[in-house]
C-alpha cells in the first residue's frame, strides 16, 4: 500500500467512525446534497468514484453510466453496499482499492468523481496523478472538496487546528488541492467556489 504506516492510519480511522459517518455528516448533507446532484447531473460513460464512502452520491448517477466505485476502508464499503441494495442501483461495482495505487489500464475512465476525499488522502499528488492516469485524454474530473482558505485569518487558522480532525478521522482542512492537481498534471482546471473560498466545485482535465 502506497503510504505506508499513514495510509493504515487513514483507512483504519474511516473503518472507525462508519457507523457514525452520515449523522457526523449530516448538517453538512443538508447544505451540499443538491450540489452533489448538480454535479453529477451530465455525467456520461464509464466512471470512476474514488472514496466513495457510505454512498452518497451513487443515487445520482444516470442510470445509463457504467460507475466503479472505490475506497480504502473495508466498513465504509460495507455501508456503500447496503446502500446499493436498498436503492436497487444495478449501474455501480463497489472495490476495494487505494486512490494512490490503482489497478486500473491507463486512460480506462470517461469521468472521474470524488467528494470530499483529497482532503484525507495521504500522498494527495500521488493519487492525483493516479487518477489521471486511468483518466481518458478527453475525460473529465469532477470534484467538491473543501481546500485551505487563502484568506489572511481562516488560512493560519485552518492550519492551527488541522491536526484535530486529522486525529478524529483522517482528514485535513487545510489542503492545496488546486496547486496538487496542477502538480499531478492538470492543466485544465475550472473552480466555482460554493462556501466562501473553502468548498470548491472543480473540474479538471489533463
Ligand atoms: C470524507 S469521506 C467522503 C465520502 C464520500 N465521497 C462523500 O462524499 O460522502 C472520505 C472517503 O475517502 C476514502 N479514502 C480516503 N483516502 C483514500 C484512498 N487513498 N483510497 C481510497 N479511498 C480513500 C475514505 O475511506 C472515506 O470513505
């Protein structure tokens, strides 16, 4: 596993809070479940999910696109799959994998989605360029993730108490996810800012 002992750290802290993630989470759903739908609204062809959690977004998707949908923790799969039963989705595999080391064919993916997940994503360029790898020349990257605010106070700020929810359950608040996606080798990058400069609707393509 790529990430060694911090990956472990990361995959075992989600396994933890499971149970607990979608009532941790709600106030949060309340706010962006209607931006998930936005996003996902066009999507098209073979898609890739990364960290997809208990399933938030599976109901979304087109019932015509063909979704594979990851993640490193064993319990948040579980609950995935639950999902996908209850919701009688027959679109979506569920597999267990790690964002940083895909075992996936070079330029197998229309689009790619994640939520909320290179927030806790140990080597976050690592598993960038992953994803860009699986990503067809032509596709897309579709994200919303909360990112550092370049703002004088809440950017220090964030970086103060980042090692509390770091510690709680694997996830930093004060990542570059802009400046890791042009490390990893995007180039075309488009961000719509959705709660103040923190949570951000990207798109990216190669
Ligand atoms: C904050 S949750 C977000 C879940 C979901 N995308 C959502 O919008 O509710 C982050 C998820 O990413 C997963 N994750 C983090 N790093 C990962 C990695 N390297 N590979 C696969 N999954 C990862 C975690 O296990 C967790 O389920």
């Amino acid at each position: 596993m790529k990430g060694g002992l911090q990956t472990e750290k990361v995959r075992k802290r989600y396994s933890r809070i499971a149970g607990l993630y979608d009532l941790i989470e709600a106030p949060m759903e309340r706010a962006f479940a209607g931006r998930r739908q936005e996003l996902l609204a066009g999507v098209a062809g073979r898609v890739l999910e990364v960290g997809v959690g208990t399933g938030k977004n599976l109901t979304y998707y087109p019932a015509e696109t063909e979704v594979t949908a990851i993640d490193f923790s064993p319990k948040m799969l579980e609950r995935a799959g639950r999902k996908i039963e209850r919701e009688g989705l027959s679109n979506v595999e569920l597999r267990e994998m790690d964002a940083q080391q895909l075992d996936f064919c070079d330029n197998s993916f229309d689009t790619i989605v994640s939520t909320c997940v290179f927030c806790s994503v140990p080597l976050p360029v690592q598993g960038l360029r992953e994803l860009r790898r699986v990503l067809k020349p032509e596709g897309r990257m579709l994200m919303i993730e909360h990112v550092r605010s370049k703002k004088l106070l809440a950017g220090p700020l964030m970086d103060l108490i980042n090692p509390l929810p770091l510690y709680l359950y694997g996830a930093n608040i004060n990542r570059h996810t802009l400046e890791n996606l042009r490390t990893a080798g995007f180039t075309r990058i488009e961000e719509e800012n959705l709660w103040g400069d923190i949570v951000k609707r990207i798109v990216a393509r190669p």
